[in-house]
C-alpha cells in the first residue's frame, strides 16, 4: 500500500510514529467489532466537523451584523485582551 501524502508529509507515519509502517490485515479491518468501531469514530469526527464548521458561521453572521468578534476573548481568557 503506497503511503498516504498530504502536502509532502507522511500521514500514517505521522499519526503512527515509528510505528506506521505497520498495515492493518484484512480479515482483522473486515472484522464487525473493528467495523463498528470505525463507524463510531467517523461520526465522531463527523460531528466535530459540524460543531466547527457551526461555529465559523456563528462567527461569520456575528462579523456581518457589526458585533466584534475577539479570538478567544472571554472571561476565562482575560489576559488576552
């Protein structure tokens, strides 16, 4: 399996470490608990997606209506301001 690249950089090596040159076998990726598994994880990340994707718009509305929008300005972050 050819390395996965995203701009010059080794993504299985990087997540991996020293490790990820390790490939997973196919009866064990076929396997229904690592199947799952995986499912899980992708909607995870799925809703990570949305939770930032919701937040950038949030912002961007605030931005349009005249609001100032600080970067991570709030009460528990008063010594950025």
């Amino acid at each position: 399996m050819r390395p996965l690249k995203v701009f010059g950089l080794d993504i299985d090596k990087l997540g991996g470490g020293r490790n990820g040159h390790y490939v997973m076998e196919e009866s064990m990726r076929a396997h229904p608990r690592t199947r799952r598994t995986f499912r899980w994880v992708n909607w995870i990340l799925g809703l990570q997606v949305l939770v930032g994707l919701s937040a950038i718009v949030i912002a961007l509305v605030l931005e349009v209506r005249g609001t100032p929008v600080g970067f991570a300005c709030g009460s528990a972050a008063s010594w950025c301001c």
